[in-house]
C-alpha cells in the first residue's frame, strides 16, 4: 500500500504526516487487544528508539514539553535553580522550565543559524544556575561541543530539546544522545509523528529509573519502586501511539532523505534573491533533521512578513511564524531574567516557516516559491 499523507485544509499545508496499511494494522491490533496502555508496544517501542538514537534507554511520554519538565525534574532541578535556553524557541522549553519549579534564563541565538549562542549562555552563568537547556532549533543540531565545555566547567546538567529534531545528528552522533538527558516529541509535524508523544533518552540507569517513576504517578511497575521525593505525573504513552511510533521509526530515514531533498529544492528555488535569507549550510559532520523550511526576509521587508503570510495562507500554502520569542508572549513578557536578545527579536520580526514534508512534490516547492516572490513583490 503506498504510502499516504493525511488530509490538511490547506492545499499545500505546512506540515502533514505520513501513513500506510502498516499503521492501520498496528492501530487495529492494539484495539483488538484490550490492552491500550502498559502492554507490549510500550517497551519495544522505547527499546527500538534507544537503539536507534544511540542511548542506553528512552522513557516514553505524552508530549515533549512533559520528557523536558520530567528530565529537569529526574536531575533534581527545580524551585531556585536558573535553567538558560534560547529565547528563540517553541515556549514548550519554557513552559518546562516552569513547570519543574525552575527558572528560564532566556539568552539570544546566533545570527547565522539561530541557534543558542554559546558566548550567551557563558554571559548568563550565575550562582544559581545548574541546567543548560539548548535546543537544536528547526532540526538544525545546537553548537554542543562549547556548551558541553561550559558545563563540564561550571558544573551544570544538559538538557537536550531535540523535540524538532529526531534523525538530526552532530558530528555524526544522533542529537539527544549528547547531554545528560535529552527530549524528542512526535508531534504531526515531526519526522517521526504519532500524534500527540515524546520521549526522554539517556545513559544513566538511576536518572532513567527516576524518569520512569515520574511519568507515572511516581511508580515504576517494572521494578516496583516508588519515588519518595516528589508526587511524579500521569505522563505515559498509550499503546495505540507507541504501535504507531514503531511503524514511523522505520519510515525515518527515508522520510529525513525526502526532507532534504525538498529543502535542497527550496534553496536551489530561493537562492540568489537578495530579499530573502535561507537557512545556513549544515555545518561539516552534521545532519539536519527538516521539519519546515524556514527563512528570514530582507529587514527592510519585517513590516510586510505578517501580510507575505496572509497573502499566502490566502493562496491554500500553509505558513506560519516559526516562533514568537518567547519573552514577547503576553504571560512571558518582563517575568524572566533575559540577557540582550538583539539576534532574537531581529529573527522573530523576519522568520517565517514554509511548508516542508515528504508527500510534497517539486512541483509544489516551485508553486511556494513562485507565490512566495510574487508577493514580496507587492502584485
């Protein structure tokens, strides 16, 4: 059976998510079994993930945003400790922060690629920090080996959000595998997509046990132990989305090949027009794991990008704005301790995302491309 992408609104949506026979079946079968949580498909899921990322084991769980609370929770991290991640972000790598009790330090990115700067995260080290939480933005792999200095230095945890990033790799290691723990999401727009889910991956068996315990209700069944310092969450992974995230992990490497071929197409389509900036080349040995395609326009053009996107939205071409830095969100503004965040909000007024996913034809980056330009030439 070929395989299908799942019916958007738009015409040309952003993001839409791939599936076949393969995960009709594995969805019937956990109906049919009665087991719809804790069964067979949790564990071989996990199983198949660690192997695949590297790791001595995954912790599977209902979103990302709850892996990255759970993995600062699991590390001790919490009220009175500063955590520092990029202010350019999702607000899932916030909300985290706070949902452990900690504190986001919001630092800036850099210009090139816009990822966390590691001379920002230097500036931001204080007496209460304990965490760095770096984020490999848009797939595209964060600058590790500067922050894993940093913190070997000042002796802090690393946290990967690799939520938009399953399949990226740096300097041919599989990001997520690299810091103390790190977080992976399956979320429709991710290359690896089973709805709602995410997964927390590391190497420690004691911080994996605590992350496990965590996840539910503070109770791990397999060793029967029970957490005695925190009340843990209701944050399991139903069967029905580990059955479907096994399928999809076998679609991975050629969904990440398709991916790179069209976001090759978009640059080939885009490059030369001085109106617009593409994404930076990948840096030598590392991967990028496309999940959109996103550019930055001329800042001349900043006042007309809200429009650029309406006017394509209008068009059935899915569009957004990848992302809203997140101390200018209205619960965020003027609560968090930022240093300069220049890069950020220069990024946030220009950026926006194009559709990327591996259903999409040539043809369809050609008419993106095609409306794209139209319009930034006012016609």
């Amino acid at each position: 059976m070929a395989v299908r992408a799942s019916i958007m609104a738009s015409e040309i949506p952003l993001a839409s998510p791939e599936w076949a026979l393969e995960e009709e079946q594995a969805l019937l079968a956990v109906l049919r079994s009665g087991r719809w949580s804790f069964g067979e498909q949790l564990p071989a899921f996990e199983g198949e993930l660690a192997a695949l990322i590297g790791t001595t084991a995954a912790v599977a769980t209902n979103s990302g945003t709850m892996a990255l609370q759970i993995a600062l929770e699991a590390l001790g991290i919490g009220a009175g400790a500063e955590v520092i991640t990029p202010a350019y972000t999702f607000v899932g790598s916030v909300n985290a922060i706070l949902g452990a009790g900690a504190s986001p330090v919001l630092v800036d990115v850099d210009a090139t690629d816009l990822n966390i700067s590691p001379a920002a995260i230097e500036a931001a080290i204080g007496p209460r920090t304990r965490a760095i939480l770096p984020v490999h933005l848009f797939g595209r792999p964060a600058p590790m080996a500067p922050i894993l200095e940093l913190a070997q230095r000042h002796q802090l945890a690393v946290i990967e959000d690799a939520c938009e990033a399953i399949g990226a790799r740096w300097q041919g290691r599989a990001v997520g595998s690299l810091g103390d723990l790190g977080a992976v999401a399956f979320y429709p727009n991710k290359p690896v997509a089973t709805g709602e889910g995410g997964a927390l991956l590391g190497n420690d068996p004691e911080l994996l046990l605590r992350c496990r315990q965590l996840r539910n209700q503070g109770f791990d069944p397999d060793s029967g132990s029970r957490l005695q310092d925190l009340p843990g969450h209701s944050a399991r992974l139903s069967e029905f989305h580990a059955a479907l995230g096994r399928v999809q992990l076998l679609r991975l490497q050629a969904s990440l090949l398709r991916r790179r071929a069209l976001a090759e197409a978009y640059r080939q389509r885009l490059a030369g027009d001085e109106r617009l900036q593409l994404p930076a080349p990948v840096a030598a040995g590392d991967e990028i794991a496309w999940f959109t395609y996103p550019i930055r326009l001329q800042r001349a053009l900043a006042p007309r990008r809200d429009a650029v996107i309406a006017g394509l939205r209008a068009l059935g071409i899915g569009c957004n704005v990848y992302f809203p830095p997140v101390h200018q969100l209205p619960f965020h503004r003027d609560r968090h301790r930022c240093l300069d965040l220049a890069v950020t909000e220069d990024a946030g007024s220009r950026c926006l995302a194009l559709p990327l996913f591996p259903a999409m034809s040539e043809e369809q980056v050609n008419r993106v491309c095609a409306e794209l330009l139209r319009l930034l030439k006012g016609r």
